[in-house]
C-alpha cells in the first residue's frame, strides 16, 4: 500500500505543475491587470512601465511563472494588486475563505454521504418498494432543482423557524446571514447551541444536492453487484442476506461512490458560490467571484492552486480507497 501511495504521488506532481503553468498562462492571457491605469488623470506612460516592471509584467510569461512558483513554493503567495482596493496578501485571504467554506462543507458532505449511501442500499435491497420510490422520487426532486431554489427555500424556512421562536418567547435559534458575530462563547451548552443554529441551514442546502447523487450512485451500484454472479453463489450457498449484503456486496459497491465523492468534495470545497451568497458567507466562491471581476492575478492564482491541489488531493484519496476496497486495484 506504502509504494502504492508514493506512486499516485509521484504521478499527482506534474499533474500539478502542468495545471498550474497551464492556469498562469491562461490568467495572464486574460489582460493586463494595470489597464484601467490609461484612463487616470495624470497618468502618463511612464507611469504604467514603472508599475508593470515592479510587478514583473514586462517580463515573459515563462519568466513570470518560474518566479511566482519559486515564491509560491516558498510561502510568498503575493500581494492583491487590483486597483483601488488594499493591498491584501495573497496567503491569508485564501486560507480564511478556504477555512470559512470547509466548515460548511465537511459536514454537509459527509452527512450526504452517510444518508445517500444508507438509503441507496436500502433502496437497492427493496427494489420497487415504496421506500424505493420515495427515495428515487426525492432523489430526482433535488436533482432537478437548482442550487440557488434549495437555498432560499431553507433560508426561507429558517426564517419562519425563527419567527415561531420568537413568537413563543424564545431566541432566534438559525442564523441566516453569515457566521454568527462574536463567534461561540459561553457554556458548553450554549457553544453547542450557537454553533449548531449557525451552520445548519447551509449545511443542509449543501447536503441535500449531494445526498441526491450519492443515494442514486449507491443504488445503481448496488443493484448491479447484487445481480452478479459471486452474489448468486454466495446465496446458493446459504449464506444470509444480511452477510451478502454487507459482507460480499456493499464493499464492491462503494467504488463508484468513492469517485464522486472526492470529485464532488473537491469542486464543492473549491466554491459552493450560491449558496455562500445566499447565506452571506465570504468563502471560497465569494474570493473567486471578486479576484475575477476585480481582475487580480495573484489572488486568482493562489485560488487557483489550492483548489488544483484539492481536487489532486481528493482524487488521491480516492485512488487509496480504491486499494483498500479492492485490492486487485492495489496490485495492478
């Protein structure tokens, strides 16, 4: 298993190295980031040279590239350097974005997972049951709503959630505007109490259009591996459903959910933008939004590669996986 890792990491950096040059190109292709100086009172020409040799603009691309994977490598992430705005440094600006949306995201992905992976069995084991229709029918119901519907529908709930409490006496429990201010301090009790009213209803907007794809994955793999021929033998032996199902079947079914579980993981943790906007979050969809519109390479980039590095990360983690759910994958 040792060799097996060190050789997906081994493939995993020029994968790196050849999204990031590809990525650098790219955003440098994009424009200049100093355009808007032209159109300034009082900035002449020599003006916009200087700037752009102080930022290393009139340099190759190539040039520019080795030097911001040196620095990048390094711990230099840069500076911000869109025009009119702070100079912000690159490097703790996306570590808190990343920070505030991996706190949505951890939980409403592993919570889809455990409840798409339990109903995709159950509804596999109980084909054409009426479990099984309500589960294809919710599954196909998050499916075909948009991400932007599922978030102001539980935004919306939350609120009049909030009002009943309200009604009845009590504190508004759910907070629907960004993180709770002053964070969580108090009694354990309370602590609990905030932390949970203030990530919940994200986390379920998050967690329902997953849960949809990992319940119809699960049972769609399910209900190939129960119709296989070791599954048949293993009942023809006298085995009991429980140990086929568990044992024999529910292992081999898991791969394809592996999959989209890390790919899912990576491309949700790099920007769920919509619902970060619905639910006032400043996370990573909400750096990536204002980097574009701002045009501001370094903090575009540094974007960039974290989120390059997640999703090569999770897709390693799903290569692991596939080793220790079938080790004929190992061995291969």
């Amino acid at each position: 298993m040792i060799r097996y890792i060190i050789r997906r990491l081994l493939i995993s950096i020029p994968i790196l190295l050849i999204g990031s040059f590809a990525c650098y190109v790219l955003v440098a292709s994009a424009g200049n980031p100093l355009a808007e100086m032209r159109f300034r009172p009082g900035v002449t020409e020599a003006d916009i040279k200087a700037a752009e040799a102080s930022l290393g603009l009139d340099k190759p691309v190539v040039v520019r590239y080795w030097n911001w994977l040196t620095d990048f490598l390094s711990g230099d992430w840069g500076q911000s350097i869109a025009l009119g705005q702070a100079k912000t440094a690159v490097f703790p600006a996306v570590t808190d974005a990343l920070w505030t949306t991996g706190r949505l995201v951890i939980g409403a992905e592993l919570l889809a997972l455990t409840l798409g992976v339990s109903v995709g069995v159950l509804a596999a084991v109980r084909q054409y049951s009426i479990f099984d229709y309500l589960a294809t029918s919710t599954a196909f119901l998050m499916f075909s709503m948009p991400i932007f519907c599922v978030a102001v529908i539980v935004k919306n709930y939350g609120i009049q959630f909030n009002n009943v409490l309200e009604s009845m006496g009590l504190d508004r429990w759910l907070t629907t505007a960004g993180p709770r201010p002053g964070g969580f301090t108090g009694s354990f009790g309370e602590v609990i109490f905030k932390y949970t009213g203030t990530f919940l209803l994200p986390t379920i907007a998050l967690m329902l259009i997953s849960f949809a794809a990992y319940s119809r994955f699960e049972r769609a793999s399910m209900l190939e591996i129960l119709h296989s021929d070791f599954v048949r033998t293993a009942r023809s032996k006298g085995i009991s459903q429980g140990r086929v199902i568990f044992r024999h079947a529910f292992r081999n079914a898991l791969i394809p959910v592996a999959t989209l579980f890390s790919l899912n993981f990576g491309a949700v943790l790099s920007g769920a933008i919509i619902t970060e906007t619905v639910f006032g979050w400043s996370g990573m969809g909400t750096l990536l939004v204002n980097s574009v519109r701002q045009f501001d390479p370094p903090m575009l980039m540094g974007w960039l590669a974290v989120t390059a590095t997640l999703i090569v990360l999770f897709n390693l983690i799903a290569d692991v996986v596939y080793g220790i759910l079938d080790p004929r994958i190992r061995l291969g």
